[in-house]
C-alpha cells in the first residue's frame, strides 16, 4: 500500500488510499470524460501480494452514455425499419445514424481503453521490484 499512497501524491494519479483498497483515477492536464476511474484492492497471497483492480467510466459518464446509445440505437432501428420497408426513402437517414453510432463507440472505446492501458502501465511501473524496473529498462 505505500507503494500505491507514493504513486498517488506525485501527480500521477488523483484519489485515496485506505486500509487495503484505493480509487483514482490519472492526473491529466486535458479534458477526456472517458478517463477510467481506477479501483484497486490489495490482498497478501502466500507468494507476495497480489493487486486487484477493476477499471471503469465514471457512473455519470456511464449513464450519459447508456441514454445516448439508446437514442442512436432507436434512430439506427427506426431508419432500418424504414429502409426496409420503403427502400428509396430512408438510406441517407439510416447512413448517418450509423455514422453517429460508429462514433460514438470509437470515442468511447479510444478514449477510455487509450487511457486504461496507460493506467495500467503506470500502476505496474508503481509497484514492479527494482529488479522489474532495471530488466524493463533493458529492454
């Protein structure tokens, strides 16, 4: 856990330390609301300690998210419907509702899954043994 406490206070990542768990998140100096909020439990296991950790959106993202894939999914379905039933009047409406929902899952899935594997690198780097930190350096 001290190793984790240290991480937090030198501007890698913002959040707490308690007992045996922490929540954080990483300290960027931009905006990305697909920042994973990273949550962490640390267990003591015959050969060591072992990390646990989930990453996910923040719930209000999360919810913003749900809400507006619903929306675009209903456009995507109802312009489907409408293009099947009378070909000649829908493709244009069916070509962008897929186009805003294509994006919308490359952002979510760019931003947040760029800034988790960073995450974890960070994390890993945090808590590898000097060993760990010269062979990676090596390579």
């Amino acid at each position: 856990m001290a190793r984790i406490r240290a991480m937090i206070a030198p501007l890698l990542f913002i959040g707490t330390a308690n007992g045996d768990r922490f929540r954080f998140r990483r300290d960027i100096r931009y905006r990305n609301s697909f920042l994973p909020v990273v949550l962490g439990r640390v267990t003591t296991v015959p050969t060591g300690v072992r990390v646990d950790v989930i990453m996910f959106l923040h719930p209000i993202v999360a919810v913003f998210m749900l809400v507006w894939f619903s929306g675009v999914g209903y456009a995507v379905g109802l312009t489907a419907w409408t293009l099947l039933r009378t070909p000649r009047d829908a493709p244009i409406g069916f070509l962008v509702a897929m186009a805003i929902l294509v994006f919308g899952v490359v952002l979510v899935g760019t931003g947040f899954f760029s800034e988790a594997r960073e995450a974890r690198r960070l994390l890993e780097q945090a808590l590898a043994t000097p060993q760990e930190r010269a062979a990676a350096s090596k390579e």
